[in-house]
C-alpha cells in the first residue's frame, strides 16, 4: 500500500519515512549518534514482531529502523 499527498510547500522532516531492517537495532543508534544523527524516538517494541526507532540524519531526513525478534 502507498499514498501520496499533495502539499502547498516542503517542509524539512515532513516527509514519507523509509524503515529499513537492522541487524542490531541498539548498535545502529549508538552509530547514528556518534556521525551527528539524532534519535527522534528510541528503540520502541512492536509486540510478537521486533523493535523499531526513528532517527534523523545530518540532513534531517527521518528514517525508520526496524529490527525482528
């Protein structure tokens, strides 16, 4: 499933969020912070599935992690 909206001006960090699957959810946030990124939010459990956290880039682009269990 996908969508598309249209929108009067871009907005940095209002955008579509792309996840992408990790092998160690932790390891890649502790990557994030130390080449300048920023945790939008932390590692959060998606019941009988995995973990997911959002970090922002140097850019400020949002992206998803997603790591299963």
């Amino acid at each position: 499933m996908a969508g598309l909206r249209k929108v009067e001006k871009v907005v940095i960090g209002d955008c579509t969020v792309f996840h992408v699957t990790v092998h160690n959810i932790d390891e890649t946030i502790e990557k994030t912070k130390k080449n300048g990124g920023h945790i939008k939010t932390g590692k959060t459990t998606i019941p009988a599935m995995g973990w997911y956290a959002l970090i922002t880039d140097p850019d400020g682009n949002t992206i998803g992690l997603y790591q299963k269990n």
